[in-house]
C-alpha cells in the first residue's frame, strides 16, 4: 500500500465527487448514490444536544492538533482510516486543506472532528469522543464555521441515525455534484477555507 496519496490526486478525487476508504487492507474509493450531506442553512440542533452545548466546560479550538484528532477518529475496532489516509490529510492539514474542530474539557482533548476544505465544500470525514457529548459540540461548532463562512455544502458521505437528527439527508448524485459544483466556486472566509 502507498505510504500517501498525492495531494493533488486526493483533491482531484473531492472535486469529482469521490473519496477514500481504507478497506482489507488496500484503498477503495467511493461516491455514494444518493449521498449524504448536512444542509448548513437548514441545521437542526437536537433537544438533547442543547442541554450538552450550554455547559460551560467545554472549550472548543480548531486546528491545534489535526493529527490527535484523526488517530482519535480512526481508535476504533473497525475503521477505515489507516495509515495511507493518516498520512495523506495530515499532508492536505499542512496545505491548508484539512481542518479540525476540536472539543477541549479541563485541559484535555474529549473529541473532535476532521474534514477537507476546497472553496465551499466541506467534506466531512469522521469524528470521535472520550467525553460523551463532545463530538455533538464539535459538530455544531463546524456548522456556524460553516454558515459564518459562506460555505455552500456540508458533505457527509452517508447520513447516519446521528447525522439525521441535526438534519442530515441524502440526495441523488446528480443533485450533489451539481451542488459540489457551485460549492467549489464559492469563496469563502474564516479557519476553515481550504
């Protein structure tokens, strides 16, 4: 297995509407009919997870330590992040294409999410938590990123149970990559623009 995809190989991969995973050991890459995604303008904020984003003991930090947070996405039985992805979005972090929204409680990290960034996509690739609720702070963080920003698609692969009560829904392929087209022309402002 390669030790990194080439950047300008993986971008091209995102700007086509297609992706990664690390699956049997050998790289597979996909683009889901119909694809997932999160509309940013139409967001729903869960009634449990209000209660978890009033406490004030979380701190929130973006892009302070890209690396832990995707080896914390990928600590899990079965992942499909493995050291070829590892080493490529760390590599697209130090372009200035990958971003992390982490979730801080006294002094450590409690979970997080990654993604990648090229004009006003947003593709959404995994998030974690030590500390339940983190990951639901760290999304809603990366969604007023996202609004604040002028993004224009929060790609997210699949909607998961998860994903679907903050809004997530899929839509057909043709939908998303006329979307994905728009998005990659917007210019946007902010941490997160890739």
């Amino acid at each position: 297995m390669a030790n990194m995809i080439p950047p300008e190989v993986l971008l091209d991969l995102y700007r086509r509407g297609v992706f990664p995973m690390a699956a049997g050991g050998e790289l597979r890459l996909f683009s889901p009919d119909p694809r997932g995604i999160l509309p940013i303008e139409g967001f729903h904020v869960p009634h449990g997870a209000r209660a978890v984003l009033r406490d004030p003991a979380w701190e929130v930090r973006i892009n302070t330590c890209f690396e832990e947070v995707v080896r914390g996405c990928a600590g899990r039985e079965e992942t499909w992040i493995d050291g070829t992805i590892l080493r490529s979005c760390v590599e697209l972090h130090a372009m200035g294409h990958a971003h992390s929204v982490e979730v801080w409680r006294g002094g450590r990290l409690a979970g997080g999410l990654y993604g990648i960034a090229i004009g006003g996509a947003f593709f959404g690739e995994s998030m974690f938590h030590t500390v339940p609720g983190a990951s639901k702070v760290a999304l809603c963080r990366l969604n007023d990123l996202l609004l604040e920003g002028g993004f224009l698609l929060h790609d997210t692969q699949w909607v998961t149970p998860h994903l679907a009560g903050f809004g997530g829904l899929e839509i057909p392929r043709d939908d998303y990559l006329e979307l994905l087209g728009r998005a990659l022309e917007a210019e946007v402002r902010g941490p997160l623009a890739g």
